[in-house]
C-alpha cells in the first residue's frame, strides 16, 4: 500500500488562514493541515503527485487485468490509492517555526475520534516539553571521596591499629544544589538556586537569587545575590561570532573576583580561555575538548589552570552510555593539590560528581592507577553490564513493536505480494524496452536488514526480494528514489520493523553490472552520472 506523505500546502488553505478543516467529523485544529499521500517526496509538488497517482492507476486498473483473481487485487489495491490519494492521510504542521515539518500523526484507517485522541496526545507531549524548556531545572549532587590512604600510607602510624592492613576509604565532603528558571517577559529570567554543602562534619547552605536579561540579539546580562550575604554578581556575555561567545564576570562580596573568558564551540570541539583576578584566587585557563563524530558522543579533554594555588593539569574523556546518560572520567594532576580522579554521571538534567582525592603527592603510580583504572572498569562494565541491558531494552522494544504492528505487517505483506503479481506485466514490457536501448535492468534487489559485521553473526538477516517493484519504477533508464523510508513504495513492506534497513541494488546499464547500496532513508538515482 503506498505510504502516506504530505504535498506542498497553498497559503489560501483554511488551515493556514486561521480556519479549522473538518473531515468525517473531526475537525482539523488550526495551523494543521490534511493532505492526500502517495509514495512520492514528502514535499512534492501537485503535479508530482498527481504523476504519481496516474501511474499507480495504470497499474493496479482492474480492466487491464482478465485473470479474476488478479482482477480482484487490483480493485482492492486501485481503491486504496484512490482513498489515499482523497482522504486525509497526515496532519502537517504549517506554522514558520516547525519549517514545514512532516507530523505523520494519523493512519489512514483511524475513525475521527483516534485522530482527534492522537493529536491531543501529541499536544500533551508537546506541553511538557516546553514546560520543562521554560523552568530548565538542574541539579548536582557532589560525594567527596578521601582515598588517600591507597598512596599515602606510614606504615609506623598503623603498627598498633587493629586492621591496619586495609586503607582507609571515607567520605569526607557532600554537595547539593538544585536550580529552575522563570520567564518573566520575553527578555527577563528569574533564576532560583539552592545548596547545602558538608565537609568534615562542618555543614551549610544558602539560596540564590538571579536575573537574566537579554540586552541584543548578540548579548545579554545576568545579575545575582547569595542568600543574605552581601554580594552581588553581574555577568554580561556576548556573541562574538557564529560560535564565539565572551563573558564578563564581576563578582562582589566575601570573595571579590572579576573574570573574562572566551569560549569557542563548535561540531568538532570546545575550546576555552579565561583569566580571573580576585580575592583569594587568581588564575588562567585553558581548555580544548575534542568531539568525535561517532553514535556514542565519545569526548576527549584536557586542560591547564595556574594561580596562586599553584599549577593544576587535567585530562579526560566522556561517553554517551544510554538515551539520556553520559559518563566521564578526568584525572586531575596538580602542585600542591597532589592527583585527583573525577567521575561525573549526567543523567537528563541531573549531575553526580564523585571527586575521588588519591594523594596528595605527585606519585608516578597514583597517576597511572587513575588513568588505567577507570578505562579498565568502563570497558569491563560496557562488555558485561552496559551492552547487554541496552540489547535486552532493544530486543525488548522491538518485540513489543511487533506485536502490535503484526497484523499491520501481515496486511501490507499480503498487498505487497499481490501488488508484485500485478506488476509483472508491466514489467517485462518496461525490460523489452530497457533491454532494446541498452538502458536500465534491476538484475538483482533486496531490501531489509543485512549483517555484515563479524560482531552480529548470530543476528539473522531479514530481506526481501523487491527486483520487481524497481523494475517497474524504471522510466526512461532512470531510477529515482526520494529521501524516504523505502517500506511504502509499491510492492515493499517492512520485513524488520523498529531495524535499521537498506537496500541493495544490482542492475545492468549499458551492458556493464553495478551495484549500489544505501540506507533506508537515503536517496537513491541510478545510474550514476559518471556510468
């Protein structure tokens, strides 16, 4: 059955001059818009669909075929692309931000009621998103650990302690803060923060007060108090480029500072540089992150920041471990600091940092034990704990898309086959004539999941052969295939729902065989220009 796209809406829509559609009933809200489909671009032109629709019709037009079996596919299938192209098949969302977004939100077969239950759903969805947008919140949750003890070790001070044979492993700081934001016009944010922090059995806490406003389109300014305590904090920023921003901080109070820094960011790295000058601290920064371009975010790190403290050299990586996790890990090296290991979970909006304190001596061994350490752990964890909780999610997710698209499935297999059936004719006319210029042959197509990785063997491959559909796509020795999921052309399905998908092409231009692969959703124009 084809599937179910979206053509290019005219600005004297009702939908698009402020007026509902109604359709069975159910009416369609504004800004939303109920379009005929047809296996075409998801934008195409009125002419294009309208090509498209002619051409189904020629195929699937009962009176061509005189094998009454066949005849009664063909009705039932010529029904469907006639349906398909009058009723509305998708709500598009025609207002500027979405720029002109396909919201293939509703089947062809649901009642006016599933449509209307389906959009409101979407709505809700819609709401709590941009709720949790507006309040931003954001938490940190901070365990000191003190594990000196590992490195630092006198073995005289132990001689008389009972079970003095094992280091001494505490927690000797926590941290706590939370923070939402408040819009309060369109330029102005109101910002309230809170923390309680505890560290050798001292404790405190304090609540925070901020606003922002956005001074220009390049710049904005953000001012701030801490608890009852006189200060004040005043924090102005700008766009210096596309990926440029500088900040100037000035801080008032107790611990008096004023800092600048500029920071750059961009697809493949963070760059930053920052100098302080304040009470009691005073310091220069730099900082480089690079940014892999792999599925799991994977970030490498290092910096260098010298003050009156002394010298602090850093170094580290980050990795996207779940939908909404990421975690990593930094050693910090420094004089008279000694080395630190620092892990840090981001999960949504929430952060867990364990700052994990190992000597306070710059020992050769501490350092190696940090850096090894957690890479040794991360990749045991990933092979044994990380990687199959995601496949059991998966196959989980996948078993339970399944079921409830098997009998969808099964239908569409069925028309795909009959579909099939009804094409042959067209088809061998379509390779005669191919044949007699020496133009385009499909030889050989499928379509599914293949596996060629070594590390999936035990995966079973799911294809279909689909040398027929293509063939009779062929016009003019041209096979063009828009930028769409390749399940809703003529004589496919989907034999893998919820998988990754592509297709595989032999054909034969011009006496000479090549083949192709691609994506799912990829595009695809054979033969090439240089064939």
């Amino acid at each position: 059955m084809p599937v179910t796209h979206a053509k290019q809406c005219c600005s004297d829509h009702p939908s698009a001059d402020g007026e509902g559609e109604v359709w069975n009933g159910a009416e369609i809200p504004v800004g939303w818009c109920a379009l005929p489909g047809l296996p075409v671009s998801e934008l195409a032109s009125s002419e294009e669909l309208k090509a498209a629709y002619r051409r189904l019709c020629m195929l699937y037009h009962p009176d061509k075929h005189r094998d009454p079996e066949l005849k009664s596919q063909a009705e039932r299938l010529f029904n469907l692309v006639h349906q398909a192209y009058e009723g509305p098949p998708v709500l598009l969302d025609l207002r500027p931000q979405r720029h002109w977004q396909l919201r293939a939100v509703v089947e062809r077969k649901r009642t006016p009621a599933e449509i209307r239950e389906e959009f409101e759903r979407l709505q809700r969805e819609r709401e709590e998103r941009r709720l949790q947008q507006r309040t931003n919140p954001k938490g940190t949750i901070s365990v000191g650990v003190d594990a000196t003890d590992l490195f630092d070790r006198y073995d005289e001070e132990y001689e008389d302690v009972s079970g003095s044979g094992f280091p001494q492993i505490e927690i000797n700081k926590m941290h706590i803060s939370q923070s939402i934001e408040a819009p309060l016009t369109a330029t102005d944010t109101a910002i309230l923060s809170g923390s309680l922090s505890t560290q050798n059995g001292n404790g405190g806490g304090s609540i925070n007060f901020a606003l922002r406003r956005v001074t220009s389109a390049k710049g904005w300014g953000e001012f701030s108090s801490r608890g009852i305590r006189p200060g004040l904090t005043t924090v102005l920023a700008r766009n210096l480029d596309k990926n440029t921003v500088g900040y100037l901080q000035w801080r008032w109070g107790i611990q008096s500072a004023m800092n600048t820094s500029i920071v750059r960011d961009t697809k493949t790295c963070h760059f930053t540089v920052a100098l302080q000058l304040g009470i009691p601290h005073s310091f220069a920064l730099i900082s480089y992150q690079h940014k892999f371009q792999d599925d799991d975010q994977t970030r490498v790190k290092g910096s260098l920041k010298a003050g009156f403290f002394g010298t602090i050299v850093e170094y580290g990586a980050e990795r996207k471990i779940s939908r909404h996790s990421v975690l990593g890990a930094a050693v910090s090296i420094g004089v008279p600091q000694g080395v630190s290991l620092k892990v840090k979970l981001n999960r949504a909006s929430q952060t867990y940092f364990f700052p994990i304190h190992l000597t306070d001596q710059l020992l050769p061994s501490a350092v190696f034990y940090a850096t090894v350490g957690p890479l040794v752990i991360y990749l045991a964890m990933h092979r044994l704990i990380i990687k199959p909780y995601l496949r059991a999610q998966k196959d989980k997710e996948l078993e339970k898309q399944r079921e409830s698209t098997a009998s969808d499935v099964l239908q569409k297999k069925q028309e795909a086959e009959a579909a099939v059936r009804l094409m042959q004719e067209s088809v061998r006319r379509i390779i005669e004539a191919e044949e007699s210029r020496m133009g385009l042959i499909i030889v050989n197509a499928w379509y599914g999941k293949f596996v060629n990785d070594k590390s999936r063997k035990n995966e079973r491959v799911k294809v279909i052969d689909v040398t027929v559909p293509l063939q009779c796509l062929v016009k003019d020795s041209k096979l063009i295939l828009t930028e769409a999921s390749k399940a809703g052309l003529p004589g496919f399905y989907d034999p893998c729902v919820g998988e990754e998908k592509s297709l595989r092409v032999l054909y034969q231009f011009r006496g000479v065989l090549h083949q192709v692969m691609v994506p799912d959703s990829e595009a695809l124009r054979i033969p090439k220009q240089c064939e």
